[in-house]
C-alpha cells in the first residue's frame, strides 16, 4: 500500500473510527438532496485540513469556560475515550455539512436526545445543563471561529469578507437546531458573541487538565506524537491571547512573539500541509468536492 494511502487511512481511522470507509459512504456517497454546494464556504472550510489545528483550538478555547467544561469532564469520557469522542464530534460535521439532508436532520435530533442526558454540578456548585441555550452559543462561536480562523490562515487561497460572512451564517442552521437562539450571522456577529463571553471565562482545575491532555500526553503512540505536536503548534498559536495566558501557553518576554512567529507559526502549517497531502488520497469519496483537502 502506498505511504500516502497508508498515512490516510491511518488519520482517517483516528478521526473517524475503524469503519471510517462506511461512515464516508453513508455521508459523502448516499443518495439525497444536499443542503449545500461543494462550493459553498461551509464545504470549503470544513473539508479542509487546518480543521484539524482548528478543532483542537476550539477544545482549547471552549474549556475556559467552568460550566462547558464540567459537563465535558463529567460526561465526554474524553480521558476514557477521547477518539471516540473526536469520532462523533467528525460525524456530526461531516453529516450535517456534507450528508443527505435528511440524514443530517436525523444527526441533529439524535445529537439533541443526548443532550437531554446532560446536566450536574459543576465543581463551584453551580448545576449545568447541556441544553442551557447560553453554553450552546459558547460552544458553537468558540468552534466556528477556530475552524474559520484555521482556514484563513492555512487555505491557499483565504476565504473573502464576503465568503467569511457566508461561512457564519451557514454554520447557523445546525446550530439552531441544536438550540443556539438566532446564531451569528456574519463576521463581526460572531467576534461580537465571543468578546461577550470574556468576562465568564477562567481556567479550572479541568481546562488545565483537558489543555494538558490536548498538549503533552496525546492518546498516541510515540512515533505518531510529532505530526501531532505540529498542529497543536499551530492551535497553540492561534489561541487568542487572553486564552493562552489563562492556560500558560505563552512564552514569558520578547521570546514570545518570535517563538510564535519563528517556531510555532511554521509548525502549524507544516503540520497541516503534511495532513492535507496524506488525506488527499485520489480514491477517496471525500475528495470528489470540487473544494478538498488538498487547498492547504
């Protein structure tokens, strides 16, 4: 088998699971009218390879706040089980961006039950709740700007103002059906919503375990580490700043910025480039989009 197929199939597995073939075939292949055009700026982000940096910039973000955090800790498994919680969360991306628009409605309901199964204490004593519409709209803002912040910086050719505003405003309708009331609709919305947050965010007990997890003692075998310590290179360095100074992240002095522009900067993009060229496997369905992976 050759390397580039074997590297594919081998991120592929991770993100998707072992019967990643079958779950492609049943998004990607499967009959049905689409909601949106392979050329459409929700397709064209998230079939892109910086989603991955960008995703774990979003676990990064999304765990400064202690209510999204407790329910994640107490009730994801992602210590237990962290790729299948990745599988899932790829899953649901992929169906509801990509997949036949019925099977897509049917994700989200399934997605909704639950997170009727959802709720506690968190450790301050306040009780969360995965329904509660404030937490969803933290979520979806701190992951809709990590994938949109990803692709601007990696994807050959950035989206425009315009394209970017779309992008938004498509990640909209999964989002209210999830139960996020009237989602961003453009750019400065979301940056809006997400500045709004600010004063709720603080690191915990959990966001320094979850960052730590992310960071330092990937799920991963030894040889596959560096590729991985690549992108989080990267999701590292897109952090806003207020972020990284909450977990750590940033290097103290004048060595910060130039570690950011010198060391993690190129990591990141190194370490996408490496994966878009793995992905871009000829024979794979996810690569019959006029937009795919290879724009890195």
């Amino acid at each position: 088998m050759p390397i580039r197929r074997r590297l594919s199939s081998a991120l592929r597995a991770r993100v998707a699971g072992p019967d990643a073939d079958e779950r492609a075939a049943r998004i990607w292949l499967a009959p049905g009218e689409r909601r949106f055009a392979p050329t459409d700026p929700i397709c064209r982000v998230h079939n892109h390879a910086g989603m991955y940096a960008g995703g774990l910039r979003a676990l990064l973000l999304q765990s400064l706040h202690p209510l999204a955090m407790a329910g994640v800790g107490e009730h994801s498994g992602y210590r237990g089980d962290p790729w299948g919680r990745l599988q899932r969360t790829s899953e649901f991306i992929a169906m509801t961006t990509f997949g036949p628009v019925e099977d897509a409605q049917r994700m989200v309901d399934h997605i909704n039950r639950v997170h009727g199964t959802v709720s506690g204490t968190a450790p301050d004593g306040r009780a969360y709740d995965a329904r509660d519409p404030h937490l969803l709209t933290w979520v979806h803002v701190g992951e809709i700007d990590s994938f949109l912040t990803a692709y601007q910086r990696y994807a050959r050719t950035p989206l425009t103002p315009a394209e970017a505003d779309t992008y938004v405003a498509q990640t909209g309708w999964a989002a209210e059906e999830l139960g996020v009331p009237d989602p961003p609709r453009t750019v400065t919305d979301l940056q809006s919503r997400l500045a709004a947050y600010w004063p709720e965010l603080e690191v915990t007990d959990g966001a320094r375990d979850a960052a730590s997890f992310l960071l330092r003692e990937p799920p991963l075998p030894w040889a596959a580490r560096p590729g991985y310590w690549m992108l989080a290179a990267g999701a590292v360095s897109m952090l806003p700043d207020r972020a990284r100074d909450l977990l750590g992240l940033r290097l103290p002095g004048v060595m910060g910025p130039a570690a950011d522009r010198l060391v993690l900067g190129p990591l990141g993009r190194l370490g996408t480039t490496a994966v878009a060229w793995a992905l871009s496997e000829p024979t794979d369905p996810r690569n019959s989009l006029e937009s795919s992976a290879v724009d890195a």
